[in-house]
C-alpha cells in the first residue's frame, strides 16, 4: 500500500503543506497518475480511492470537479477495452459517487445525464463487451443513482427488463437489482402521483398507462437519456414513501405487466447470492405494498427459505410474513412456519444468537396474531422450546419466556412442578456462592414467573430467594432488587414480608461470630425488614440489639458498619411507638453508640438520633418523614442514609483558570555543608552516612496578580499552595499563608525533596478564600529546578588538592566497575561527546556557569586538558575531561548515576550554544 | 437490520479470507493492495454487495470471446468446473449427552448432525439424494438447509429401496439443490429422543486424597471400533496431582494431564468384546489445596461449581463410518440432472461434543423439567 495513501488519509492540510503543494497541484498530480502507464494498479486505485473519500475537499471547485470528472470520463472512453476490469470499474464507481456527493449537485446535472448515458451504452453491449465486471459494475452505479434520485430511471424500466431477460452470465443479478429497483421506483411513481397536488403534468390516463407502458415496451431505449420532467421534485416524493401499504396504486391501473415482472424476479430469486436475493425480494415485498397485486405469488419463496439456515434469507422471509399477514399463507402453510421457527429456537446445530432471534420472532408472531396460537399447538411441536442444560444463559431465558406466556393459564400441576423444577436447577450455583450470569438469570426468571404465575409459585419462589439469601447473603441486593420490582409492578408487598421475615427470623438463631461474619448485608436486610409493614419490628431491632452489645462493632468503629446500623435504626424510629420497651430499647442503642462508637461521626449522629428520639414524638416524626411535601425529601434523605454519599457535594468552590497570584523565584542559594573531609576516605565515609534524600530549599516571593478577576478582593485569606508530585521528589508539603493584600510580597520557601537529581516542574494549584466567602482555585506558574541547580560543591578541606584525587579516585572507581561489571548494582556509566567549541571558549563558558555553583574546576594544563568534578546531592557525581580536538572539544564524562548522562548532554550542548 | 448485519458479518469475513494467507500484516504486505481490491468490489458504495471472495476473484478475471451461456447460470457458482467430476458427501454426526445417575434428574443425550458436500461437476446439475434412516430408529428431524436447497421432503418417507445389507425398509427424506463449487454444509439435523451411546458412572469420594471409579458401558448398536476414545478426569479447587496409586485394573493407559490437575484414560480403539464395559479406579492424591488467587483464577461456572464432591469428568470420541441415528446417504439414490459421469465419496462419522457425566456422590448443574424436585430445605 502506498505511503501517499496514509500520508494523505490521516491529514490532507498537513500532508499539502509538507509536501509544499497545494490542492490544484494534488488533483493534477493524481489525474496524472491514473492516465499514466507506468504507474501500478494499486497505486491508481488507492489515488481513486482518495478521490472518492476526500471528495469534498480536494473538490470545493466546480472548475476543478469539472475537470476531475472530464478526465474520468476520457479514462473510461479511451482504456474500457484495454484497461484491468477492475481499474475501469473503479474509475466509474469514482465518477458516481463524486457526482451523487458533490456540494454542486444542480451544477453538474449535464454530466450526471451524460455519465448515466455512458453507464448505459457500456451494460447494453451485453453480447459484445466481455468485460463483465465492468458491465456489472456499470449496474450497481446506476443503481446508486436511481437509490440516490428516485424515479430518474423511471422512463427506461422496460428497456431495463429487456436486458434482465438477455444476460445470462453470472452477472445477471446486477441487472436484476436494477431493474427491481428501478421497478420499484416506477410503481411508487405511480402510487403517489393521485396523491399529490397538480405538481406533475400527468393525468389520469398517463398514470394508468404508465405500468403498462413503460414496462413493455418494443426493447429500444431512445439514443439519448433523458431525464423524466420535475424528477428532482418526484424522487424526494418517493423518498418519503413508507414500508407499508398506505398509499398504492390506483385501481383502474392495468397491473398484468406487473405481475410478469415480480414472477419473472421471483423466479429467478434461486440463482442470486444471498445479498442480492434479500435486496431484491425487499423490493418486489416494497412493489406488492404499493400495488393491489396477491402477495400469494411470494409463497413458494416463503416456503422455501424458511426453512433455510441462512439468517439473511431466513429473517427476510419472517419480515414477508410479518409485512403480509394475510393472502400469504393458509393455515397449513401458518402451521408449517411456525414448525420451522420452533425447530430453528433450539437446533443444536444454529449459533445462539440466531436461536434467540428465532425464538423472539416467535413472541413477535404470537403477539401479532389475534389469537395465542402458541398455547394451541401439539405440545410435541413445542418440544423444541424446552430448555435443557446445553442451552446458553439467553436462550435459556428466552425459552422460558415463552413457554411462560403459553402455559400461564395451565391447570396442569405437572407443568407448574415443570417450571418449579427449573428454578430449583437454576438456584444450586447460587447456593455454592456463584455470581454473575447464573445469577442474572435466576433473579430475572423468578421476576417473570413471580409476574406469571400463581400464588403457589409465588409462595416457592418466595422460598427459593429466602432460601439463598440464608445460604449466601451476598446475594442481598439482588433480592432486595426483585423484592422492589415486585411491590413496584405488581403492588405486591407480601413476597418481601414474607421473605423478611423468614430470612430474619434466621438471622435471630445465629450466634453472634455467625452474625459478624457477613455484617454489611445482614443490616440491609433489618433495614428493609425495618421498612417493611409485613414484618414485625422487634425482629430487626433484636438483630440490631444483639450486633451492638454482643459484638466488637463499636470498639472497630467500621464507619461503613456503623453508617448501616444507624440507617436501620433511624428506619425503625419512624416505626416504632414511642413509648414502650421497643422505643427504650431503640434510646438505650442510640445511647451506646453514641457513647462508645469509636468512629466520631457515627457518635454525633447517634447522638442526634438519640435527641430526636427524645424531644420529638412518634406522631411528629413520622408525619414529618413520610406525609407533607417536604418530608419526601427528608424520608428519601433518611432512606438513602443521612450524611451518606448521597448528598450532592457543594459547588461552592469555583474555579479560575487565570492565575490570581503571581509567584517569582528568588535567588537560589546552594546549601552550605556544616563540615568537611580532610582526604578521599573521609569524604567516602560522609557520602555513605548521607541520608537517601536531599532537601533543596527554594526562595520564592508570592504576591497578588494585578490581572487577577475583579470580582476577587484585594486581599485573599487562607491562601493554600498545593504542589503536584514527581517520580524523583518527595511531593512538596501544603504551604499555608494567612492572607496577601494588593502590593504585597510574601516571601516562602518551598523545600522540595529530592530522591534522585534531575531537572523537574511542579504544578501549583492554588486555593484561598475571597472576602465574600467563596472558596476559590486557581493555578500557579509551575516551579522549574534546573539541572545546574543541582550542582554543589563537594564538603572537602584543601579543596584543590583534595578534589584532585577524589576525581581521580571516582573516576577509576566507575570506569572499573563499568569495565568488570562485578558490581550488580553499578549504576555508573562513561560516555563521550564533541562539541562544536573551541577548547578555549568551553574552558571560558565552563568557569562562567560554574562558578556560582562552587564546584570544582580544575584549571587549564599544560598538556592541553582539564577536569570538572560536580556534585549532586544526596551521594552522586559527575566528573567531565575536556581536552581539544583541532576547532572542537572532546569531552568524557563519568557519572554514578547513568541516568543523568541526557541531562548532562542537554547541559553541554546548552553552554556551546 | 437484521439482514444488514448479517451483510455486514459476511463481509467482515470475506475480508478474513482475503487476509488468512498473511502471517503477519505490515503496511507493505501483498494482501493489504488485496484486501483493499476486495473492499472495492465487495462494498464499492459502502454497503455490502457481493462477498464471496472466490466470486470476486473469478469476476476480475477479463477473459477475452467469453460467450453468454444459453441459459441463466447461477451466480453463486460462477466458475464453471472443468476436470473429472466428483461428488464428495460426508454425514458429521455428534453427539452431546449428560449423565447425573440421579433419581430426580433425566440424563440427557442430543443428537445432531449436519450433511457436508463438495461437488466438483462438469455444467450445472441438479443433485437428488436421501438421507435414510433405519425404521426402528427416531426419524431425523428438524432439517435445516443450505440456500441452495431446491426442495427436501418436509416429512420422512418410507423409502422404495431398501438397505442393501439388511434388506429391511428404511425411512428417507429427499433432497434437491444445485451445488457451488466450494465446501458447504448441505443441512443440518436432528434426532430426538437419542440413544445414550457410552453409559457411564463416576463415583469419587476424599478430600485431599480421593477414591474414584469410572465405569463405561458401550451400547450394543455402536460400532465398537473407535478413532480415539478418552476419559477426561478434571479436578477443581483441589491443587494439583501429587501421586496416582492403586490403579485398577493396572493395565490401563492413564496418564496426567499438562496441567497437573487432570486425569486423562485412553481407553483406545475398542471396548471388550463380550462385555462391552470398562472401567477405570484410582486413589489420587493433590499436593495442597489452591490459594485463594488460584481458585480466583478459575473463572467458569463449572470450575467455581465442582467444590467437594460436586465434580464430572467428559468422554471425548469418535468413530468413523458410523453414525448413531443410521443416517446414511443411500448412493443409488443419487440422480443428477443432466446426467453426467462422475465419481461418488461418502463419508460419516460420529464425534462426541460435550459428553459428561456426574459424580454420583455429589450434585450437579443441570435443567431437569417437569419433574417435582422440592428445594433444598436448609432453614428447617
């Protein structure tokens, strides 16, 4: 594949102004390639390729659209018989698609009429024009024209027809999808035209002439195309024009001719590949709806491929079924489909998915019949749609859907057990603790059948969730889910009282280690128990009463545990009388948690509770939680629990995208080291006692922007700078300032904590509080610590002469272990550079840079090299020899930290330049 | 839609025929200028047309003084055979089945096959053949077919020939169609109810170390001569093998499987003659019991599910010139139409596919119905 055609497709703009052209030269160029000779068939293909996909903005000219089209058109009339079949094919698909696209559609009519002419005159040469793909290809552009202008055809149908019956080669279907759908086209034409207002010239005797004539005609088209009159205005009629049969024919046209045509296709339906079968048979389905002709001509189609595996073909002749309810079929016929599509619901051989479209047409069908025709048929027939253990998750619940719904009025006790068999299959991986699909699928089939069937499912189903939750309460939502639905659809409370309140009468026997060991789900169920009428409250306030004073829950302090006993509690004050053992009971609970949670949130509120409890009365309560207008909110805030992550979270801070501060540096002052090594080991020992980070102390000056937003005061409280982290540094701590008024400079120093020594920015965020108030945030300019800040002096006495041999002795120490590697975790590294400085200047510019860093620079020798030792804290080194190369420098260096030789580089090459 | 997405998938594997010869893709490769070519044809307006590649390739093809044929040609079979003719047919049968050795749950046992054709023939005939099978047998049922099916007999019907071996009637179902060129699958059936072909029984008891027993049993309608035929036994949540003892009968071939965690018994080519049973016991032993990352790792419902005694192990087979329905393709009742030489190849077989069977001793996932099967009581 050429690179042009990537180069091009990820960024026309770009690719021009690389390759310095501009579209008028780009279109030239490619029009040259597709008429040279020497030029691969791939590469003109991908050139039309891009024509066809960047139409639009290599061709925003008309000039240049003219042009382009011009060529094309020459292409196919000069190299039809010589070129490769497939060059000339897509050279046509090109101009069709650049015509049908083209912003100057109206313009460029002329060559629209003119191109169909061509595309004509090349599919008539049925005998003589050996290149099929090219005829065929001549088809499905005509084709896309017709789709793209409804009825421009209209007037050739016959001649089209003429053609269908002449070609023979396999290539036939491409004539046939014509001819269907200018066919088509022609008969809404037709339909329409009574119904619209007098905005075409027809009358009424054209009309009924239409279909007869334009049909049938003696096999000659005229020499040149024309266009029918006002078939702009007509194609956006027929466009419109629905799937259905709301508008037809009227019904004193002759439709004989008709009837040929659609036999003449249906006929031949058998020879075509599936895409073009369905795309047919959807047009003669489209021309029945629109005519009065029997779609009973449809049959032997229906017939036969409905039995078929292919899911094209299959759906297809479902959707014909569906389109034509009646006149289609007889009742044998109905009772042979609907076998077919039983069979196809559970053959083992089909994919899954096409057994669950299988089965859901059937729902569809049964839904669409006036009667339940399912629930009537030999229950044998139906032995397809009985699940069995091969079948996957949806089939399974699509299988069951539908028997569900065929046997929701059976007496018979045996299909009842039937069903109950299958959820008490379905709940064993449940109760080995397994989730997920199994899962999903219980919960929604005991919803469906829960909705189905009658009270004595509802009581086994009732035992079945019961039943899982006792045996695995993880399984707590998802009850308390089906629970929800079931008294939301159907107003049903009594399968959650009823399942409550079994499940909690459990919970009630357990010990207290038994109780603890699934906590969180044992309180959502008191808390539902707690809401439901249908359970007794003491229950769950037992169960409560047990968790607080038997169990460690309050020492824990578990915010999560104590958030859910607090919400079960809060639930039963609304419930509860207030007077009474229970409300004591209830008091004497808040009271505990409120003195020995360990968690302080949980004992405010507790303690809240606890007040409420006292000072408010029961009526009060719960007419404030559950009856005026307000306590909706209240009682969904209480449902969902109090201070919970519920509650949206205040949008009071805002945000500034301006900097509201401006911060600036001071001068940065290196650190002074507190002692110093007399020899080398002396300075090995210190750098071994060294701590692994090294604090770097940053004096800056922060003040208030002058380009600050007005509505921020002049003076700012609480300002907070928050500094964003590094891999190499310690994220630098919070730095809090009281306030900072208009004009004045805070000095603070940031101390950052570096791991390893690299150049490095921190992000500054900002947030302080205006005078109204208002928390605000904004972000500051970063902080840069360069690499040369990095650099100090090494802590040694008799600096010269000891330098000198510490150089030499970390030299040969990195230069050995980066020879011997007997040091696996040698980090050191030696490397070269050469820099386009004279031995001089890099001398000159090294002193210049390096002085105010204090480190060591060994003076110029004689010999004509010199050494450079630089230290960077916490324990590593750099050591540079510099010696002259005619007009440049050679420079080697060594460090302890071969992570550092880029910067290095980079800082070398910055003091050359 | 639902058309437009089958369109779509088709396309979507033409184009992976069309890159199946790259063994990797670079943006130099050959088959991308090819894909690219296809993507042309196939879709020259966007949306699907013709998708079969070997269709596409024979229409680029430009033969020079290429004559119309006399009459309309199909065009899912452009090409025209030229060679010996031949017709290949082969039944593929298989077979999936459940065993719990429970009271209160049916084993069950599917049957299904599909009929695969190849016909490389001269001109484009019309192809007849039927599909018999014994009448003592279930009739196939549940035919389905391939697009180029002119007609199959809706009903079985009892045929006019008769079984050349045994001379007894056999029932047939008719079908015609008009073959392409490549390999298609000609329809697919079903037979219910199917015989279990292997009975088996698996019992396996322990803990760290366990005690097992598997016991087949071949029917005596089956071929007893068998491609392969194994015994796969899995073990979940149990570590992995740490020794195999007390084997029995000691001649068995038994071996461990890759992963350690399985037992694999070849049984061989066939079962003994006179009883027609075999049957495998083993004491196993696993090293520990998996970490909760390891357990974590087994993600099927299957592998989380055989906890304990809940455990089964598969049987995997296949026998050839066998099919268990009988179905059969009767070759004197193949016509073609026009009638030309040609040479015929019939085949069949039966494989396993999912052919399970329980522990005795613990449960099982299945879908029993219309059964009474109370729920497990474990409040009371």
């Amino acid at each position: 594949m050429d690179p042009l055609w990537y180069e091009f497709r990820s960024s026309p703009a770009s690719f021009l102004q690389k390759n310095r052209t501009n579209v008028e030269g780009l279109v030239h160029d490619l029009l040259q390639i597709l008429y040279s000779d020497d030029k691969t068939i791939t590469l003109k293909l991908n050139v039309l390729g891009i024509l066809q996909e960047h139409g639009s903005f290599l061709l925003d000219d008309i000039n240049r659209l003219e042009l382009v089209l011009g060529t094309l058109k020459n292409i196919v009339k000069e190299q039809r018989n010589t070129a490769e079949p497939i060059y000339m094919s897509q050279v046509l698909v090109t101009i069709t698609d650049l015509l049908l696209q083209t912003q100057f559609l109206e313009s460029v009519q002329p060559y629209l009429i003119e191109f169909v002419s061509m595309l004509l005159e090349i599919i008539e040469k049925l005998k003589t024009e050996t290149n099929r793909l090219l005829r065929s290809t001549a088809c499905d552009c005509l084709k896309e024209i017709e789709l793209s202008i409804p009825g421009l055809l209209c007037d050739i149908v016959g001649h089209l027809f003429g053609m269908c019956q002449a070609e023979n080669s396999f290539i036939h279907q491409h004539y046939m999808g014509l001819f269907a759908t200018a066919l088509c086209h022609n008969v809404q034409k037709v339909a329409i035209l009574p119904n619209t207002e007098s905005n075409f010239p027809d009358d009424e005797g054209t009309v009924s002439s239409s279909l007869r004539d334009v049909l049938f005609h003696d096999g000659r088209r005229p020499q040149v195309f024309e266009p029918p009159p006002k078939y702009w205005k007509l194609s956006k009629h027929i466009a419109k024009m629905p799937l259905n049969d709301a508008i037809k024919v009227p019904d004193s046209t002759d439709q004989s001719e008709l009837m040929k045509a659609i036999s003449f296709l249906v006929d031949h339906c058998h020879l075509f590949t599936t895409h073009f079968m369905v795309q047919i048979i959807l047009k003669v389905m489209r021309i029945i709806l629109c005519s009065t002709l029997s779609p009973v001509m449809l049959k032997s189609l229906l017939l036969r491929y409905s039995c078929c595996y292919d899911i094209q073909l299959w759906n297809m002749m479902l959707l014909m079924k569906v389109l034509f309810t009646e006149g289609i079929c007889d009742e044998k016929d109905e009772l042979v489909i609907l076998r077919r599509l039983i069979i196809m619901s559970g053959h083992p051989c089909l994919p899954s998915h096409q057994c669950a479209i299988a089965i859901q047409w059937l729902l569809q069908l049964e839904n669409d019949e006036p009667k339940q025709f399912l629930s009537e048929v030999d229950s044998h027939m139906l032995e397809p749609l009985q699940p069995v253990v091969f079948d996957a998750d949806e089939i399974l619940w699509f299988k069951l859907l539908t028997l569900s719904g065929i046997y929701q009025d059976s007496s018979n006790d045996d299909i009842i057990t039937g069903f109950k068999s299958v959820l008490g299959a379905l709940q064993k991986p449940l109760l080995c603790g397994i989730s997920g699909s199994p899962c999903r699928l219980l919960y929604r089939i005991m919803l469906l059948f829960f909705e189905t069937f009658d009270d004595d499912m509802k009581k086994y189903i009732e035992r079945v969730a019961a039943n899982i939750l006792v045996a695995h309460a993880e399984f707590t939502p998802q009850s308390l889910d089906l629970m929800a639905l079931v008294s939301k659809r159907m107003e049903n409370e009594t399968m959650s009282g009823s399942i409550l309140s079994e499940v909690c009468q459990w919970l009630q026997t357990l010990e207290i280690s038994e109780l603890c060991l699934k906590l969180e789900y044992h309180l959502c169920l008191c808390t539902a128990a707690a809401k439901s009428k249908q359970v007794w409250p003491q229950i769950p306030l037992q169960i409560l009463k047990k968790v607080i004073m038997d169990s460690s829950v309050c020492q824990e302090g578990d915010w999560d545990i104590g958030n859910a006993i607090l919400l079960a509690l809060c639930t039963l004050m609304k419930v509860l009388p207030s007077d009474g053992t229970a409300a004591k009971d209830l008091a004497n609970l808040l009271l505990t948690m409120s003195k020995s949670f360990m968690d302080i949130d949980i004992r405010d509120r507790a303690r809240i509770y606890l007040q409420i409890l006292l000072t408010v009365s029961n009526e009060k309560l719960s007419a404030l939680l559950s009856e005026s207008e307000i306590s909706s909110d209240l009682s969904q805030a209480v449902d969902a629990g109090i201070s919970n992550n519920v509650y949206p979270i205040s949008s009071s801070v805002k945000t500034i995208s301006t900097s509201v501060f401006i911060l600036e540096r001071a001068e940065y002052r290196h650190n002074k080291w507190t002692n110093s090594c007399i020899d080398v080991d002396d300075y090995c020992q210190w750098i071994s006692e060294q701590p692994n980070m090294f604090v770097l102390h940053i004096p800056c000056i922060i003040s208030l922007s002058k380009g600050k937003p007005d509505w921020v005061s002049d003076k700012v409280y609480a300002v907070v700078l928050q500094f964003s982290s590094s891999s190499s540094y310690i994220k630098p701590p919070d730095i809090r300032i009281p306030s900072i008024s208009m004009g004045e400079e805070v000095s603070i120093i940031v101390n950052i904590k570096a791991v390893k020594p690299f150049p490095a920015s921190f992000e500054i965020k900002g947030i302080f509080t205006n005078d109204d108030g208002d928390t605000c945030t904004c972000p500051l300019e970063p902080i840069q610590i360069y690499f040369h800040e990095l650099f100090h002096s090494p802590p040694l006495d008799n600096a010269k002469a000891s330098a000198k041999g510490l150089f030499n002795f970390l030299w040969a120490k990195i230069k050995n272990e980066e020879h011997s590697r007997s040091c696996p975790t040698n980090e050191g590294a030696l490397s070269v550079m050469r820099l386009e400085l004279s031995y001089q200047k890099l001398h000159d510019s090294l002193v210049n840079k390096l002085t105010p860093y204090c480190p060591y620079l060994q003076p110029l020798k004689d010999e004509g090299s010199y050494e450079v030792l630089l230290f960077l804290p916490p324990h590593y080194h750099i050591l540079l020899k510099c010696s002259p190369d005619d007009t440049t420098s050679v420079v080697e260096i060594a460090t302890d930290l071969w992570m550092l030789l880029p910067f290095v580089g980079e800082w070398l090459k910055n003091i050359s330049s | 839609m639902i058309p437009s997405v089958a369109a779509a998938v088709s396309l979507l594997e033409g184009m992976m025929e069309v890159l199946s010869s790259a063994v990797k893709l670079e943006t130099s490769s050959p088959q991308l200028a090819e894909l690219y070519q296809y993507l042309c044809l196939a879709a020259p307006f966007g949306t699907p047309n013709e998708t079969n590649p070997s269709n596409l390739k024979f229409q680029i093809q430009f033969r020079k003084g290429l004559a119309m044929p006399k009459e309309k040609i199909p065009s899912w079979r452009p090409a025209v055979y030229k060679g010996s003719s031949k017709l290949n047919v082969r039944i593929k049968e298989e077979v999936r089945a459940v065993q719990y050795d429970k009271e209160d749950i049916e084993d069950i046992c599917q049957l299904y096959g599909s009929v695969l054709c190849k016909a490389e023939l001269e001109g484009h005939p019309d192809i007849v053949l039927n599909l018999t099978t014994p009448p003592d047998s279930s009739h196939l049922d549940h035919l389905t077919v391939h697009s180029c099916v002119q007609s199959s007999d809706a009903e079985p019907v009892l045929a006019d020939t008769t079984n050349r071996h045994t001379d007894t009637p056999h029932y047939s179902r008719s079908v015609r169609f008009s073959a392409p060129l490549e390999t298609f699958t000609l329809c697919h059936y079903q037979q219910s109810p199917a015989l279990i072909p292997i009975r088996g029984f698996y019992q396996m008891k322990g803990d760290r170390t366990i005690e097992l027993l598997v016991q087949l049993k071949l029917h005596e309608t089956i071929r007893n001569n068998f491609e392969y035929c194994e015994v796969v036994i899995p073990f979940f949540n149990r570590g992995t093998i740490e020794k195999i003892d007390n084997i029995s009968p000691t001649s068995v071939s038994l071996c461990i499987g890759p992963d350690n965690k399985s037992l694999v018994w070849n049984i061989g080519q066939k079962f003994p003659v006179k009883s027609l049973e075999v049957s495998l016991s083993v004491t196993v032993t696993f090293t520990e019991f998996p970490s909760e990352e390891e357990e974590e790792r087994d993600k099927t419902v299957d592998a989380k599910f055989c906890v304990e005694q809940n455990s089964y192990c598969e049987l995997n087979f296949k026998i050839s010139d066998f099919t268990l329905s009988g179905c059969q393709i009767d070759p004197r009742s193949i016509t073609l139409f026009p009638s030309i030489k040609y040479k015929l190849t019939l085949g069949r077989e039966l494989v396993s596919s999912g052919y399970r069977i329980w522990n005795s001793h613990g449960d099982a996932l299945g879908i029993p119905f219309i059964r009474n099967e109370p729920v497990e009581e474990i409040i009371n």
